[in-house]
C-alpha cells in the first residue's frame, strides 16, 4: 500500500477496510468477466456449425451491423480470447491483493467476526453487455 504506517487503530481499520473492498471489487470483475465468456463460448457454439457465408447481425457499439458467419466468428473468438486474458491477469491481481491482505492482517493481528446470521445476497449481478450477434434466417442471402 502507501509507505505511509497507519497512526491509529482507526487508520488501520480504515485502511484495512478499503483494501477489503478493492478485493471484493476484483472478484466483481471477475465474475462478470467469466460471464462474458460464456455468452461469447455460447454464440461459438451456435454459429460454428452453419454456413460461413449465412448473414448474422452483430452489436458494435450500440450500432448493429450485418457481416457473414465468416466475417464476425474470428471477432467473436479474439474478443473471447482477450477477456480470458484479462480474467489471468485479475487472478494474479487477486492473490497479490489477498497476499497483502493476509501480511497486513498478521501485523496489525486482526481478526474477522463473522455475523451471527449472515445472509449472502447475489442481486448486484449485472446483465449481459452490448456485444452479440444475430444470425439471420437460412437460405436468405440477398
């Protein structure tokens, strides 16, 4: 963290606190991240089998676009890869976080009480985001 050493036992449950945060905001990342992966391994999926020359629609920036099978199935796979990519490079932000976190919990011996009756909630999950493709009918090549 800072070079800076915590003054009071305030300052180090603040500091403590926010470092709890940021690990709690990577594993946010992550998840949604993983998500998006398997929206992308989905449309793969559909759209390997058929025909490369058969019209699909694609979300580009909030524009959708017409392209063939052929055109958007490497976009589709590089932007998988990329996130995936991303998603290695978060883990290894995430245990560096949680290795920081644990010698910080050792120096200053902190200690976490766990809720008597704590109740996991998931409805912060987010939607899917703006990239998809549309395939269009079979046989319509206009």
């Amino acid at each position: 963290m800072a070079s800076k050493e915590p003054v009071n036992e305030q300052a180090v449950v603040n500091v403590y606190s926010a470092m709890r945060s940021e690990l709690n905001q990577i594993y946010s990342k992550i998840t949604e991240l993983e998500m998006e992966v398997s929206e992308h391994s989905l449309v793969i999926n559909a759209i390997q089998p058929l025909d490369p020359s058969r019209r699909c629609y694609r979300m580009i920036g909030g524009v959708l676009v017409e392209r063939t099978i052929k055109e958007v199935m490497p976009a589709v796979q590089r932007n998988k890869e990329g996130i995936e990519e991303v998603i290695l490079r978060l883990n290894e932000a995430l245990e560096r976080k949680k290795k920081e976190i644990s010698e910080f919990e050792s120096k200053y011996k902190i200690r976490m009480r766990k809720p008597e009756n704590e109740v996991k909630d998931d409805s912060g999950k987010k939607e899917g985001t703006s990239q998809g493709v549309l395939v269009g009918p079979a046989g319509s090549s206009e």
